[in-house]
C-alpha cells in the first residue's frame, strides 16, 4: 500500500504557481528575449501544434531529415532554424551514409549540425555546416568560428572593384542590346550551345570518367582561333596537358595552361591575362581560402561557383566548368550548381564506344533538343556532320532482324539501325533485354504485337540494339523496333532499301510524328528507294518533287503486309 501511495503520489501533477512577472526594465537592454528551442526524436513529432508555438531552433535527427523532410515545411516558413543532430557513434561503415544525409540536408537549406562527439565535427564542416555542441560537450547551442566581413568582401569585389547599384527599370526602358557571339570553330559545340558561345557566360559539362570532358574541352580553347583562352586545370600538370595538346594539335597561340586550386590565384590569373574564354577542369578540385572545408564539398562548390560566376558577369569573360559526376548519373555538389550556370551539357556514350554525343540539358540562350555526335580517336575527338553514314552497316542485305529508322534529335534528322534478335526461352522465364532503347517501351511494344497482331512471343528471348552505342528516345522508331522484331521471329529480311518512321499506340494503329519531311529527305539523300510512315504525315507533302515512293500505313498489320507480303 506504501508504494502504491508513493507512485501515485510521483505520478500526480505538481501544483501549478503563478507569480507576478517582474516589470520590464525601461532604457538600454543588455539581454535578448529568450527563444524555443525544441529537440524532436521522432518524426511524429514534427506537428502543426508545435509549430504554432513558433519555436527558434529545431534540432531533428538526421536520419529524419533525410527522410521527412517535408514534415519541417510549417517551421521553416516561420523562420525556424533547423539544425541536424548526429547520432553520439558513427561507425565507420557509416560514414559514407552519413555525409551523404548531411549532404542532402545541405541542399535543403540545412546550415547547422549537432554533434556529440569531437571526432563528428569533420562530417559537419565536409558538408558546409556551422557546428554546435550538446550537453555531452558541454558546450550546449555554441557556435563555430564564422567570418563575418573581411577587409574584402569578395575577390571578385577585391579585383573588378565596386558597380555601381543597379536601379529597378520599367520593362520598356530596358535597352536591348543584341548578344554577340563567339565562334568556337567546333561546330557541334557552336549547334548545341545555339549558334556560338554568348560573351559573359558560364557553362557546366558534365559526363563520366574517362568519357572525354577534358579532351573537349582542351580541344574547344586550342581551336578557338581568335580567342585568348585560359586553362585552368587542377587534375593534371602544365607537362601533362602539353603532351595532350601535341597529340590534339595546336591551332590557337593564345591557349594559356596553368595549374591551379586556389580560388583566389585563380582569379587572380585570370583579371591579369583578360582572357575571353577560361576552362576550368574541374570545379571539385578548387577551393576558396573563405571556406573552412576540403575541396569538392558542397560549401566549397557553391562558394567557388558562385565566385566564378560574379566574375564571369561583371567582366563579360565566358567561363567553361568541367563537373565531376555521382555514381547515379548526376553533377557532384549541390544542385544549386546548375542552378546558377547558364548552360548544362552532359557529355555522354560508351567507353566501348567510339562516338560521344553532347546534349544540352539547360540552355538560357537556345534549344535544349540539339545534339552533337564525336568520335574519339587518337588525335582526340572528331565531329561527325553526317551520322546517318557511320551509323549504318555497309550491306545487311539477306540478314533478319535489321530495320532502319529514320530519327531525329533537335532539328538534326539521321538514320539508325535497328537489331534484334528472337530466340527461343532457354531457361523458364524469357529475357527481356534493350541496349540504346527503352526496355519498358520495348515490353509494352511487344504485348501490342501479341495482343493486337496476334503474334505469340511470350515463350521467346527478345535482345534488341541500337547500333553504333547511342541512346535514342524518338518514338517514331517504334515501327522500326516491331519490324526487326518481326523480322527476326521469323527469319525473314527485310529490304535493304526500305526506311521507315512511325509512332505506335496501344491500340495497334500508327501515329503521326514530327518533321516528316525532314526524316524524309535524310532517307532520300542516302539513297533509300522507299519511305513507310503514318498516314496521317502525308497531308502536306508534295510527293512529285520526290524520288523516293511514300508508303502511307495506318495500321500495324499494313505495315507488316508491306514489308513482308
């Protein structure tokens, strides 16, 4: 009975008291008015009536920020400040894991980090957060050392000086003065940048290892005939790109080398030689002596970025940054990165594989939907003006499972061969497999072939392939994938001197795409004596001034015929 009466007497709420609150002092203050600060460790937690309480500091766990990020959206309208907190031990499996959460919450607006441990403060500085300490420390809501001004704002400020402070304009007064253009002497660059490259802007490449965003990029400032350029490398020495640029020939006197990391150096260099284009290679080896970070984390890119971008906007220099990638196919660093440049190309194909293709991924200046076609070879990369020509096999004549399609990236039409292979199922489950292709489209194509054609390839192994290594996204080369697929079941070929070019739907029938008469014309230049497209794509078209016969299909089934009899 006696600890009965002891645990309901713990358990019953203490007596509330209410004093009279002090009258504030009048004059000068020397305290702030006191803040909430509110510590949550599930994300349940994380909710409206909390956030009604408008607290100033929220410290989440970080495994919650990475997870329900969404959940702090209330507070952060309010102006909270969110801090991650780390988790006392961090073992060194780990660590990876968790630079990459703080790295994430990093480009959420995430600026602090709680740590417990000493050792934990390096996870904190690697992702560009200030750091404070819990109790464990001692050192409870302390902050790191941060500079607040320097006797130079900026290097940028330090080197070009003070603008004067730009005024709100209406839109009509605005004066429009027309953007001049560089020619690169590259012309599949100066097709994917849109015409040229734009004096003041800045240009991110990204691609793979290995895959050639340095070759290119040495390429486009050795052949910039008439451009004093810079190239600022902080991977390889002044020797190494020499031996390099011997290989890829000299055309440009005007190339300076030099290597580099420092930020500041580096702008340095680049306000004494005025160059009109800089290379960097690459924005994860440069560091600002601002940042108390390594170089290539997320503070450091952003800050040097953000550096070179000023720079590149107050002196009308045209600045190129080469960008590592992740190993999910995105830029390294924060995706305020890309936010900031002007242009991102993505540099991509396969290292087995002789061609590179350059895609525009942003553009401010001109279409994204351009492409531009490389080869690598020994004395560096190649432009091919004409893929159609190296992209199609000299004689497939007798051979099944070969169809050709007539594709177009941006304005760009060229023809692509298309293989397939259809066997029968050796192990239970067949195999579905697409290299250059969709493997979901092709999954959906096949089971309009059996559900609508009645052709049965549920029991068959299905390889297709996009010859020459390129990745193709135009539906208009679905009938080209059926008609090899066709072909291949049953071992019959189809015409060597037959193209073709058309969208298929659901339901069987074959719709209409873009820029008919441009596949067309490719077709034709090439010297293919008959076309199958939509039926719908013949309105408008002028079959007389052609030499090539038009086979207007509206259907699967009428394609197959014409094909096959």
């Amino acid at each position: 009975r006696l600890i009965t009466g002891l645990k309901e007497e713990r358990a019953a709420l203490p007596e509330r008291r209410s004093l009279p609150l002090l009258p504030r002092p009048e004059g000068k203050r020397y305290f702030a008015d006191p803040a909430l600060i509110v510590q949550v460790h599930q994300a349940e937690q994380l909710t409206q009536e909390l956030a009604a309480l408008h607290p100033a500091y929220v410290y989440v766990p970080v495994e919650i920020l990475d997870s329900d990020f969404p959940r702090l959206a209330p507070f952060l309208e309010q102006g909270a400040q969110v801090a991650a907190v780390l988790p006392r031990v961090i073992t060194d499996d780990q660590a990876e894991d968790m630079h990459a959460m703080l790295s994430r919450a990093a480009e959420n607006g995430v600026q602090e980090a709680l740590v417990g441990n000493m050792g934990h403060i390096f996870f904190a500085r690697r992702a560009g957060m200030r750091v404070r300490g819990d109790f464990g420390l001692n050192v409870f809501n302390s902050f790191t050392e941060e500079v607040i001004a320097r006797e130079n704002a900026s290097p940028v400020t330090a080197l070009t000086g003070n603008r004067p402070r730009s005024k709100p304009q209406r839109v009509r007064e605005i004066e429009q003065s027309e953007q001049r253009r560089f020619d690169l002497s590259c012309t599949e660059v100066n097709r994917v940048l849109g015409g040229g490259l734009i004096r003041g802007s800045m240009i991110l490449l990204g691609g793979e290892p290995g895959i050639g965003k340095s070759t290119l990029s040495l390429q486009i400032a050795l052949r910039a005939s008439g451009l004093k350029t810079l190239y600022v490398s902080g991977e390889e020495s002044p020797q190494q790109i020499k031996m390099r640029a011997e290989r890829l020939g000299v055309g440009n006197d005007e190339c300076y080398i030099y290597s580099e990391t420092n930020m500041e150096n580096i702008l340095r260099q680049i306000d004494e030689q005025a160059p009109d284009l800089v290379v960097i290679d690459s924005i994860q080896t440069i560091y600002t002596d601002t940042i108390d970070s390594s170089p290539g984390s997320v503070s450091q890119i952003r800050e040097c970025a953000a550096l070179l971008q000023k720079y590149a906007k107050q002196t009308d220099t045209s600045v190129v940054v080469i960008g590592h990638i992740t190993k999910d196919g995105v830029i390294a660093g924060p995706k305020i990165l890309e936010h900031i440049v002007d242009v991102v190309l993505q540099f991509e194909g396969d290292n087995n594989n002789a061609y590179r293709l350059l895609r525009s991924i942003k553009n401010r200046f001109g279409s994204t939907a351009e492409l531009g076609i490389y080869e690598m070879r020994q004395d560096g990369l190649r432009q091919v003006s004409n893929p159609s020509e190296l992209l199609l096999s000299q004689d497939h004549e007798g051979m099944s499972g070969v169809a050709i399609a007539s594709a177009i990236e941006g304005v760009r039409p060229f023809l692509i061969e298309t293989q397939a292979l259809v066997s029968s199922a050796v192990y239970g489950n067949p195999q579905r497999s697409a290299t250059g292709f969709d493997i979901r489209r092709m999954n959906m194509l096949l089971a309009v072939l059996e559900k609508r054609v009645g052709f049965k390839l549920a029991q068959k192994d299905v390889f297709l392939n996009i010859a020459g290594g390129l990745k193709v996204n135009d539906p208009a080369i679905d009938l080209a994938v059926i008609s090899a697929i066709l072909s291949s079941n049953m071992d019959a070929a189809i015409e060597p001197e037959v193209c073709m070019a058309g969208e298929i739907g659901l339901s069987g029938e074959i719709r209409p795409v873009n820029r008919i008469e441009q596949r067309i014309g490719e077709a034709e230049k090439l010297g293919f004596k008959r076309f199958i497209l939509p039926k719908y794509n013949m309105q408008g078209i002028d079959t007389k001034k052609l030499r090539i016969e038009l086979v207007p299909v509206r259907k699967v089934e009428e394609a197959f015929r014409t094909l096959f009899g």
